[in-house]
C-alpha cells in the first residue's frame, strides 16, 4: 500500500485507461502493458484503471479485478495505481473497493451514486461506509451528467475531515467551484479537473491536475504544460495546451471511449473495439480525430507511428 502523500503523486495529468480488447472481445494484455509503460515512460505519477475510459461498467467482476491486479503488477511501484471502484449500490461498492485493495491497488476513484439520485445525506453515507471498509485512500468523483446527482460543497467539506479522503476529480471543472472549496478544505486534499477541455484554466487557477483522455495520447506533452503552470511558464502552457485543444473537444464529443480507442489505434498501441452499447466511431468521426492528432504532431517534435486506415 502507498505510503507518501497524496501531494507526491496526486497531480498534473493522470491517464484514465481505456481498456484493449481483442478480436475475441477478451482484455488484449499484451496491449494493456503498452499502455501502462506509455505512462511510465513519459513520467507520469499515477495512472486509472477499470473507470470510464476502461468501460467499466461492460467488465465482469474477475476482469475488473484482473485488470488492477495486471496494472499493479506492471508498474512494479514505479507509478500509482489508482482503481476504479464506484457503483450505485453502496454493498458493490464496498465489494469492488476491497477487491480493488486485494489486488494491490494504491487508491481507488470512487464516484457519486448514479441513477438513483439520493439525497445530499445518502451520498455522505454511502461514502463513509465505504471508506469505513478499506483501508485504501479515496478520491471522490463528480460527475453529474453521468450521475445526475452533484456531491454538494458541505458534503465534500464533511468528508475531508478524514485523511482517507485525499482529493476531488470535478469532471465538469469549475474553476469558481475550485475558488469556493480551496479556501474550505484542508492543504493535502487534492482538487483535479476531469474535463481536459477546461484542465489549462483549472490548472491555471490553482487546481492540482486533471484525470485525462488526451493524456493517453500525448502524456509527454501534457505533463509539460502542468510543469509550466507549476512553474509560472503559464504563456508557454497556453500555447501547448492550444495544440490540442481541438483534439479534446473532438474526443469528448458523442462517444469518448470510442474516440480514444480510435486514436490509440492510430499511435499503434491498441485496437478500436469497444464493447456494446458502444459502438466504433464512423468513417467521419474517424478522419476528424486523425486530421487533429495530425496537427498536433506537426507542432510536436516527438515521432509517433501511424497505423490506423481511415
């Protein structure tokens, strides 16, 4: 189990994995590896597993587990291993939780319960009984166009007053929410974007990192723009963090999943499939995503393969 500080690994641009599939719609470990060294490789400090881009919600409950099992096991200890462990019925939480802690992972990213919509004291519950089940450290996820529930302002102040409640990833990143709970929570509680659209600005105003898609593309260049803005370089950040502006967008559009598989096809990491109900982007969707991860490598100096047919 991770013994430093959330303030040691906590930060800057962490991957959220997609999870490779093969032609027999079985994980594709081979590839799974690619990706986890991609993150190591390019510095990163932490890496998510088995949480949105990894469609969770498509694993059974041995993939979940292989899959954190596969990915701690990979890093070796050389990067931390946060798991996705949410669901909307508190007892399954509490089981992936501990599956998740079993398997070795350092953290887990825990979302508000979806489909439900319980009241602002359902979800203070429903985390307390689940960090009173591990031992793991937790970081909260909002999400309310998934979840249709926001885990309100107090409800976060009230469960930072345990240090197993290490950080937030707001997906919608607000920066006047970030205002709002900085000045509120305690130093070491980690406040992270979940919207790479919005990271620059987040990051910009005293965020600590972003949960990202892009950064399983370009984590090189993305940890170079946390750096400037930790540095104060914030002219040089804005004009990286411009290059692949218009990649986030796109990649965030109709099917993020399925745009990201695609792009990671075209790097060669992976194949495209994803599992139902999702389905491959069309031909145009396809271009649009390849023409942008196009300029973006014209403006980098990294060479990259290009496999992909469009």
């Amino acid at each position: 189990m991770l013994q430093t500080q959330p303030s040691h690994w906590l930060g800057g641009f962490i991957a959220d994995l997609p999870t490779p599939f093969d032609d027999d719609d079985r994980i594709d470990w081979p590839a799974f590896e690619m990706l986890c060294e991609h993150q190591i490789r390019s510095g990163a400090t932490a890496l998510v597993v088995g949480e949105t881009m990894g469609e969770a919600s498509t694993l059974s409950r041995e993939e979940h587990e292989e899959i954190i099992a596969a990915a701690v096991g990979i890093a070796g200890g050389r990067i931390t291993v946060i798991a996705g462990a949410g669901s909307n019925s508190t007892s399954q939480a509490i089981e992936l939780t501990s599956e998740a802690e079993a398997a070795g992972a350092d953290a887990v990213l825990s979302v508000v319960p979806y489909y439900n919509k319980p009241m602002q004291s359902g979800i203070l519950a429903h985390f307390q009984a689940i960090a009173a089940s591990t031992a793991l450290p937790i970081i909260l996820h909002d999400v309310p166009s998934r979840t249709a529930r926001e885990i309100n302002d107090d409800t976060i102040m009230r469960l930072s007053e345990s240090k197993q409640f290490i950080g937030l990833k707001k997906s919608t990143g607000s920066v006047a929410r970030l205002f709002r709970l900085r000045s509120a929570l305690p130093p070491s509680f980690r406040l992270l974007s979940g919207d790479d659209a919005t990271a620059m600005a987040y990051l910009a105003s005293g965020g600590d990192g972003c949960i990202s898609v892009v950064a399983n593309l370009y984590p090189d260049l993305c940890r170079v723009i946390h750096e400037g803005c930790a540095t104060g370089n914030l002219r040089g950040s804005r004009n990286l963090s411009g290059r692949i502006a218009a990649l986030g967008s796109l990649l965030a559009e109709d099917s993020p999943v399925a745009a990201l598989k695609y792009g990671m096809s075209v790097l060669g990491f992976m194949r495209s499939m994803v599992r139902l109900p999702l389905v491959e982007l069309g031909r145009d969707a396809r271009r649009k995503i390849f023409l942008a991860m196009t300029a973006v490598d014209r403006n980098n100096q990294a060479d990259r393969p290009r496999v992909a047919v469009l």
